[in-house]
C-alpha cells in the first residue's frame, strides 16, 4: 500500500512551473441545521485561517445551509491513493455477518 | 454556453489505460482527480471548466451595472444577492478545475490576457433596467439548460459544483422574469423597455450554446468522456421550446418572424442566429468585449495591494506564532 498524499495531484508540469505567491487553499466543512456532522462543501483562497472562516461564511452559508465552520488548508489534508481501493476496501466485501440481516430472526421474537 | 466551442484534446496514450477509463466512464463512475485519466481528458475539462468560470466572473459586470440603479431597494437587494451568487459560482469552479493541477492565478492571467475565453454573451451592453429580466430570465435560462445535464458529468468535482450551482439558478431566472412580468405588465413605455430587451437579447442567447456541432469531432470526444452532455442544436431546441411560450404569457413578441410551432416534430421551427456575428464577438470584435476585460484587468491590479498585503500579514503572524512555540 502506497503511503498517504496530497487529497489534490501533482501534475508533471506543476512542478516546473515558478512558484507562485498565491493565497493557500483551504478545504471547507460545514455542519447543518439539524445536529448531523460537518461536511466538506468546497474549497477556497485565503491569506489566513481568520479570513477563510469570513470567506466561506459568504460564498458557502448564504442560504442558511449552517451553524459551523470548519476550515483546513488543503496541503495538510492526508488522502488515500485511488490505487489502495482493492487493499483497504475489499476485506470488508466478505463479511456480510457485519450487516443485521444476515442473521434470520424468528418472527415470534418480535422485534430487534 | 458559458462555455463554447472547447476543443478537445487527442489523446495519445496506453490503449488498455483508455479503455479501462472509458469503461468506468460508461458504468457512470465519477472520475476523481487522483484517478488516472488521459492527459486530454485533464486539458479539455481545465480549458472548459476555467472558461465556464471566467463566464460566471465576467458575467457579474452586466448585471453589476445596474445594481446602484435598480428602481427599488428591494430589486438592488435581489440584484446584489444574484450578482453575489455568480461570484460564487466562478469559485466553484475554479476550485473544480484546481484539482486538475492548474492554478486559481494561472487561470485568472490567462483570462485577463485573452488566452482563455468566456462566454460571447457578455460581451453585449445592458441599456435598461429591463434588460436585468432579459438577462435573468433568457441568459440564466439558457446557463440552466446546459447546468443541468451536467451535473452528471464523469468529473466528480466539476459534477459537484454544478450541484451547487443549479440549486441557485432558479432563483436567478424567477428574478429575471419577474422583472419581465412587472415591465410588461406596466405602462406602455415599460411594455416597450420589455419587448426591446427582448430584441437584443434572442440572439445572442441563442447563440450561447455554439453553433451546430452534429458533426464536429471534438464534441463527439467530449460526448464520450461525459464533459458534455448534449449537443448545442438539442439544447437550443429545447431552450426556443421552453422560452416561446413564456413571452407569449408575457405578451411579448419573440423577434423571428419566421417561428412557427412544428405539429409534426412537436417543436418551434426557428431562425438561426447570425454565426458570423458570433465568431465576430468571440475574436474580440463584440459590442462590450475591451470594456468587460479592462474592467477584470483593473480589478486585479488595483486588488494586488490588498492580496500581497493581506498574505503579508499572514506570513508575519504565523513566523511569529512559530517562534512562540
Ligand atoms: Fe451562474
Ligand atoms: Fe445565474
């Protein structure tokens, strides 16, 4: 299994390129109305952590869609590689018994 | 549409790897941008999302003109909030085509100069505070028309920011027609204010999905790859299809002498657009094209102080946190 990266790639020509003094990229996570977890909604540019919160209040809760900001700069983001999918998924493909159905339960019990 | 006549890339790559990726593409797998996908793949969806988000960007001047002038303070409310959301819009996809290893100023310096295009759209003046419907109501109708097959794409980002995007469109296009319906509906002077915005902006809206493209190769390649998803003259039809009737209600007349409702294919048999104007307008030669990238170019220079300044002050307060440490 390859180790983790970057969530974004690195394309060949990205390297070559000068770099450029650009406000960093920060991955958005908004957690809704209605008590469930942050989820991630987009990204965008900001100087600091301060202004990407300011930032992704405008573009990203205009329609009430939260209650929380979280806010991570993308480069600290750790991600799987696509090429780990058959390693780190399939071992779960063969146990069904983690699912409630697999067991029959008479219909005298009740329910459970 | 907001984004026209993208070429797409020829491929030259491992045959297995392709068929593979265009095998996950036929299953409607989303591509992600750690995926492997061929190198044309990644050029065309960067030229195509980075032009759809310049459009989205340029698109805001406009509108943005009328915004001091907006009759109430409940239409500049509205105004504000449409043109507020057309920023947002151009950073969904800018953070869409970032995945692909472009930058966010890479792509702004080549709209700013003239390597990448936006939409011919923008490029015509609005003269009137009708032509904030025209706009809302033909211009996001016709984005719509595109949007929404697109949130289908094979591009898992770009698929999601059109998500996003389409939730806010309805409102753009109820916005437009309901300043449609108040104007045609008022004295007769606002009645004609109604029906010359309507003059003005047919053809060009027509003109927003592209010319016929039944045989180009390029879209037949997009087509493939799900980075487009209809043709433009199937788009068109089904854009004249849904608008005529909606001018009828208002009373207004659509400028083609010649529709005419098809019994047999259940269609508006229309007037085309003349094309020439539009390869006119896309070469730069449009009513409003210098003004609308002065206006960008400006923008970006008088920000430099306050992008540089702020990054400054960034860099200074996370030195400084790091030597507390
Ligand atoms: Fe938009
Ligand atoms: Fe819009």
């Amino acid at each position: 299994m390859s180790s983790p990266n970057a969530a974004y790639p690195d394309t060949p020509d990205t390297n070559a390129k000068p770099k450029r003094h650009e406000w960093p990229l920060w991955e958005i996570f908004i957690r809704g109305q209605h008590g469930m977890s942050h989820r991630h909604v987009g990204s965008l540019h900001a100087p600091d952590a301060e202004m990407a919160i300011k930032n992704a209040r405008d573009v990203y809760t205009r329609r009430n869609e939260g209650v929380s900001i979280w806010v991570v700069e993308a480069r600290h983001i750790a991600a799987s590689s696509p090429s780990d999918k058959g390693p780190l998924y399939e071992p779960s493909e063969s146990k069904v018994y983690r699912h409630p159905t697999f067991f029959d339960i008479p219909e005298d019990v009740g329910a459970m | 549409m907001y984004a026209q006549m993208i070429k797409s890339e020829a491929t030259q790559e491992d045959p297995e790897k392709l068929t593979a990726f265009q095998a996950r593409i036929d299953a409607g797998e989303k591509i992600e941008p750690k995926d492997w996908m061929p190198a044309g793949y990644r050029k065309t969806l960067i030229r195509q999302i980075g032009q759809h988000a310049h459009s989205e960007i340029v698109g805001q001047l406009p509108e943005g003109n009328w915004i001091t002038r907006a009759p109430t303070l409940e239409r500049k409310a509205i105004l504000l909030a449409k043109v507020q959301d057309e920023a947002g819009h151009g950073l969904y996809l800018y953070c869409a085509a970032e995945t692909l290893g472009v930058s966010r100023d890479e792509l702004t310096e080549m709209l700013l100069d003239g390597r990448m295009k936006y939409s011919s759209i923008f490029n015509y003046p609005t003269l009137t505070w009708a032509d904030m419907g025209a706009v809302g109501w033909l211009v996001d109708g016709a984005a719509i028309m595109n949007q929404v097959p697109l949130q289908r794409t094979s591009f898992g980002p770009y698929s999601r920011a059109m998500i996003r995007i389409c939730k806010e469109e309805s409102f753009h296009q109820r916005q437009g027609y309901d300043i449609m319906m108040k104007m045609a509906q008022g004295t007769p002077a606002q009645k004609k204010m109604a029906q010359d915005a309507l003059n003005r902006f047919w053809y060009p809206s027509l003109m927003m999905f592209g010319p016929s493209d039944k045989d180009s190769v390029h879209s037949e390649q997009s087509m493939a790859w799900k980075i487009k998803m209809n043709t433009n003259d199937e788009l068109r039809q089904k854009f004249v299809d849904q608008t005529v009737p909606q001018a009828e209600y208002l009373g207004l007349t659509v400028p083609d002498p010649d529709l005419t409702w098809n019994e047999e294919t259940g269609h508006y048999d229309f007037t085309q657009p003349d094309w020439s104007e539009f390869f006119d307008v896309l070469k730069g030669n449009g009513p409003c094209n210098r003004e609308r990238l002065a206006a960008r170019n400006k923008a970006w220079d008088d920000g430099k102080w306050v992008r540089d300044g702020l990054l400054a002050h960034a860099e200074k307060k996370a030195a400084r946190r790091m030597a507390a440490e």
